[in-house]
C-alpha cells in the first residue's frame, strides 16, 4: 500500500472531515456545526493520509491552555478528529499519524498533549492515562429536593437567548472565572464559545432548541445554565426531562439557584446531566443522593509529551523531592530518571543520575498528573512501583489537587 502523509490544505478539508465522519458511523454533522468546525481547524496542525484522491486517515491539534495544578495555563495540544477508514484499519496508519503528531507536538514547545477517547483501549499504546472523570446523574426531581446555603441574596434569574452575542460574552466570563480555579479545564479562543450555541440551536430528536437562563445579582452576570427541555407524558401525566449541558456559577447560592430553577421547571420530573466534576456541589445539597443515578464514566486522557518541562509546569501541594524512573518507549526522549523538587511555590524537574524512588511508565504520569489519580492507588494496582520506603506517600500526598480535575466539554 502506498500512501501519501501530509498537512491538511484548506480546499481539501470537506474530503478530510466527510473521511472522518464516515469512519465515525457516516452520519453528517448539522451544516452549521460542519461550519464551525472548519473555521475551528488548524490548518498547520492537522494531518491527511491520501490513498490516491482518498482520504483514509485523519488527525487535528487544537491549541490549547491547560489549567494544571497551582493554576497555570500550560499549552497543551488537544488531539482531535483521529480517524482512519474502514478499508486500511491494522496497515500501520494510526500509530503513524501518531508518532508524526507527537514529534509535532514537540517541535511546538507544547508538554502536554491531551484528547478524549472513542474507545478507552486504543492511546495507552502511544502513552496516555485517564486523567480526569466525568460525573452524570439522572436526578428525580419529583422527589429530590435541593437546598441554597446562606450567603448573598438577590440572585435574579433571567432567561435570554444563548445566541446573542452579549450573553455568550458574559457566559464565557463566568466560564473563564472556573477555568482559573479547576485543573483539566481549557481556556477557550475565539470560537468555542460557539460551539454549544451551534449544537442545540435547533429543536431535534423530541427537545426543545437550546435554552439559557442567567443568574444576576445587582445587574451583574454571576452564574448561567444552559439546557434542552424533552416534554415527555405518560400515564400518569407529564414527565418531562431536562438535559442539563452547562452550568456554572461564581458562589455558592449563585449556583444553588439556578439548580433550583432547573428542578422545578414545570411538566418536568427528571434532570440529566452528563458532563460535571466527580465532586460537583450539587451532590451535597440534594436532599436523597440515592435517587440522583450516579455514575462515572473516563473522560480527558492526557500524555505528558516532554517530562521535564510537564511536571515543572505545576505545583505541588506538598514538599516534593523525588527521583522518578520514567519508561517511556514511544517518547524515547522522556526515558529515564528525572529529579522532580517542588512545593506550592513551584517545581523544577532535571535529569539526573541518582537512584531512583518511584518507578512508572508515563501512562502513569498522565494519569496522576492533574491530582485526580492518587499514585498510591496505581501503586496498589502494581502500575507504580516504590523503590524507596515512604517515597509514595509523599509523592501522592504532593500530586494531590484541592479541586477534582475536570475536562466539561469534548473538542
């Protein structure tokens, strides 16, 4: 087989995309959502493998910034539209799109590359580890009750259209407020925050178009949710459900509120949400967590592309000096024994000949990296392994984060 590996060109990207949603079930996105996801690509950061006219492999990198632990934003390639067609599955197409993107991702200066997965079984090959969880609840509201804590008052809910330019505006701030404060959340650039706007602007399969209501306090913008309403019946009467996409506030009443509105919207009796933080507030102010349908689910697998400079990018939230052994037979580069020092000022990380503490493969890394994944529990699941007595304790105590990591939307 002879095929061509090279970066994407704009007149050939409606041939690139259809190669990807065709290898994705052959169902085309909406021509709106098509639209913004051509202007979203990045030309320069995108690969095609031609057979021919025929475009049989498909990769993308956003470029991102990734809030880490200690809170800087870290650039970060975000690894999307990864496709290879039917016809040339297990020649060798994916593993080499991956190893040209990775080497890519290198030359970019960027530590950290980051995607999520269609299937969980395919990137621990190229050195990716599940870094963070997603949280979904199917909450009973007609017997589920929630509480607002005390705090400042005056929370004016307003429902807007999620389409004018100014409310997107004051949405993305609030966003961008929680950004700042939660490891694995991505500052957005121009564009995105279009993308949930494009994706529910229409009504379809039964639900309503995309709805939006703000929480004010004052005149001013403090927190926002953004949903669909599905009116169902049945016998006993109405049953309709709320599809919760965003929600997001900046206190704790604020928040409270607007999960209140949503609980209490009329003809409903169920809210669904698929995309919150394993420790969401909500869970602890629901009156029976039993009949909110918890469940975790994989969500943001992150690699780190270049060690050093990766675990020198965050905080840590305990005094740190450890020697880690590094396997890393993708990334040969990331091989062997790094001095990691840091404490909730900063870190650095070097090379270094000393004898190692820990022992792990940068699957492990990326997993533990944004303190959603303890190292004792890999230890204890024989992915690390500790070679100095009392190193894992202070290093797991160290990688730990305040806030459980969160990636709330796909790309």
């Amino acid at each position: 087989m002879t095929t061509d590996s090279r970066v994407l060109q704009p007149p050939e990207w409606d041939r690139w995309f259809s190669a990807f949603e065709l290898a994705f079930g052959g169902v085309g996105e909406p021509a709106g959502k098509r639209a913004l996801y051509r202007d979203l690509t990045e030309f320069d950061r995108a690969i095609g493998v031609w057979d021919g006219d025929e475009c049989v492999g498909t990769a993308g990198a956003f470029s991102f910034r990734l809030t880490v632990p200690g809170g800087a934003r870290v650039p970060t390639a975000g690894v999307t539209m990864v496709s290879v067609a039917a016809t040339h599955r297990r020649r060798g197409l994916l593993t080499s799109m991956m190893r040209r993107q990775l080497d890519d991702v290198r030359t970019w200066g960027e530590p950290l590359a980051v995607l999520t997965a269609s299937e969980p079984v395919i990137y621990g090959r190229y050195g990716y580890g599940v870094a963070t969880q997603r949280l979904s609840a199917e909450i009973d509201t007609a017997r589920v009750r929630i509480s607002v804590p005390e705090g400042p008052g005056d929370v004016r809910l307003r429902r807007v259209k999620p389409d004018d330019p100014a409310v997107r505006d004051a949405c993305e701030a609030v966003y961008a407020a929680e950004v700042a404060e939660r490891p694995g959340m991505l500052t957005r650039g121009p564009g995105w925050e279009r993308l949930p706007v494009v994706d529910g602007e229409t009504a379809a399969d039964g639900r309503s178009a995309l709805q939006c209501v703000l929480a004010e306090r004052h005149g001013e913008v403090v927190g926002f949710t953004l949903f669909h309403n599905r009116p169902q019946w049945d016998v006993s009467g109405p049953a309709g459900v709320i599809e919760l996409r965003d929600l997001y506030a900046l206190d704790p009443v604020a928040y409270a509120e607007l999960w209140r509105f949503l609980f209490g919207i009329d003809l409903t009796s169920t809210v669904r949400a698929h995309e919150r933080p394993v420790d969401d507030p909500f869970q602890y102010l629901v009156s029976d967590v039993r009949r909110c349908g918890l469940a975790l689910r994989d969500s943001l697998y992150l690699r780190p592309v270049e060690v050093g400079a990766a675990l020198a990018a965050r905080t840590y939230r305990a005094p740190l000096d450890v020697v880690l052994e590094v396997e890393d037979s993708f990334c040969p580069w990331n091989e062997g024994r790094w001095r990691l020092s840091g404490d909730t000022g900063g870190a650095s990380c070097e090379r270094t000949s000393d004898q190692p503490d820990l022992a792990l493969s940068v699957n492990e890394l990326g997993a533990a990296y944004l303190g959603g994944v303890s190292l004792t529990a890999l230890a204890r699941a024989g992915r690390v392994a500790e070679l100095r007595p009392g190193a894992l304790t202070a290093a797991s105590a160290a990688f730990a984060s305040d806030l459980a990591p969160w990636l709330p939307h796909g790309f």
